[in-house]
C-alpha cells in the first residue's frame, strides 16, 4: 500500500474529513514518526509492531568494482518489529492457503 492509497482509504472511510484533511492527517502521522525516530525515540504501534533506530559501527568494506579496501561509515538503519498479533494473522492466513495480500 502506498501513502496516497492509505489517503484514499481514510478519505473512503471518513469522507466528512475531506481529501485534504486526509492528506494532512497522513502526513502529519508519518512526519511525527519520523521526528520520533530522529529524536531516537522508539515508536510502538499496538497490533502492528514498534520501530527503532540500529547503530551499525563502522566496519571494514571492498569496492566491489574495483576491489578497493574502505571503510564504511557508522549508520543508523530503522528496525521494524512486527508484533506477536501481526504475525499470527500472517501466520493464519498461509495456514489457510490464502497468499499475503489477496485475504
């Protein structure tokens, strides 16, 4: 599902809130999210998973191209955790044949 298709739900489902508050709303969720994020704060969704922040050190690399040793900088990568209800509803759904998606 893409942001402007989740949109289109929330308008879909509330349409007294306008297409433009929808838009809004969206990306008023994902900006404070991601501003969580960057504060290294940890973001818990119930019923869906948390989100945080991994510290990857520095670590010795290769240019694959050219074989050139490097060093890689420190990162910081996001880490989705589903939560145990996530998984379970996956889970249930391939036990009963039905491919990811088309439930």
């Amino acid at each position: 599902m893409t942001k402007s298709e989740l949109i289109d739900k929330l308008y879909s489902l509330f349409p007294e809130l306008g297409s433009e508050k929808a838009h809004m709303v969206i990306n008023l969720i994902v900006d404070k999210m991601a501003e969580s994020l960057l504060n290294g704060e940890r973001i818990e969704i119930r019923r869906l998973g948390s989100f945080a922040l991994r510290h990857h050190k520095p670590r010795a690399a290769h240019n694959p191209k050219t074989g050139q040793k490097l060093v890689a900088k420190e990162k910081y990568t996001v880490h989705f955790k589903p939560s145990k209800e996530l998984k379970e509803a996956i889970n249930e759904a391939r036990d009963k044949g039905i491919p990811p998606g088309e439930e």
